[in-house]
C-alpha cells in the first residue's frame, strides 16, 4: 500500500506513468466537483468511480483484494479509515464477486491495521493489500470519495 497526499505531486511523479497519470486527473478541482457516478479516463483499463456516503464501523463491512486492477482510494470531502493486512496465503476468504467486480472478500483479516485518510489523501492498493475501506473514524459521517482502477497489467 502506498498512502499519500494528492499536492505532493514530487512523490507521485515517481510512480509507474499509469499510476501518475491517474493521480493527475484526481487532483483537478473538476474531476473533484464531479457527482456521483462511473468516469473513463483510458476505457476499460483506467476509470473511476466517485460516490457519496456515511461512513461504518468496521464490523459492518467486509474485507477485499482484487486481482485485474489496482484501487486508488482517494477522498475528497471527509476523513474514514482502511482496514489494510498483506495478503498471505492460506488467508480464508468469504467469497468472490459473482457481479464481474473484480472483488474477493475475506471472513476474517489476521494482523489487521488501519490507516486515516483525510481530505486529498490517497491510498494505492495492489493485489496484495487486503482492505477495508469506508470505516467510521469515531462516528458515521460523510464522505465523498474516488475510487480509480488502474489495470494491474499496465503497472506490474
């Protein structure tokens, strides 16, 4: 996992093109502004998803890993905590996402720690971070929130 704020563009700079790329569309105040809703930035292999919503105990949500993309989680308005453990084998997972999501979600998560994410702060999630996003910091609150996938192909 790599956590960061969206002004440190010297950091970011440094990332694969696909990651940098991604970031810099983030940071514009449009795409920011935009409602909720699916945005393309390159097809199928990098788009994102923003969406607006309060914000749960950890106990209410599940644990995640994903294989085709990479997440960028970035928030824009508010401030929750991600659930993150790397990924090791024999980990039980719950079940796979029978939508097409590119999603596998875990029962339970060992070793689990948890990160803030403020406003303009990011986090890059391969396939090995386990993560729970969307978790209360203290109380449910508000969030609006980007998520970007990147095809993992275009980074590894």
């Amino acid at each position: 996992m790599i956590i960061g704020h969206i002004s440190n563009q010297a950091y970011w700079d440094k990332l694969p093109s696909a990651l940098q790329k991604t970031l810099a569309h983030l940071a514009k105040a449009e795409t920011k502004a935009l409602p909720v809703g699916r945005y393309e930035i390159d097809g199928d292999d990098i788009f994102f998803m923003v969406s607006e919503y309060e914000t749960k105990a950890p106990s209410e949500l599940k644990a995640e890993t994903h294989s085709e993309y990479i997440d960028i989680q970035f928030l824009v308005r508010g401030a929750e905590r991600i659930g993150w453990a790397l990924k090791e084998d024999g980990y039980p997972y719950e079940y796979l996402d029978e939508k097409g999501n590119d999603a596998v979600f875990y029962a339970s998560v060992p070793n689990e720690s948890f990160v803030l994410l403020k406003a303009d702060c990011y986090a890059v999630l391969t396939e090995n971070d386990i993560h729970r996003p969307c978790c209360s910091v203290g109380e449910a609150a508000p969030v609006k929130k980007i998520v970007a996938k990147v095809r993992k192909t275009l980074v590894l």
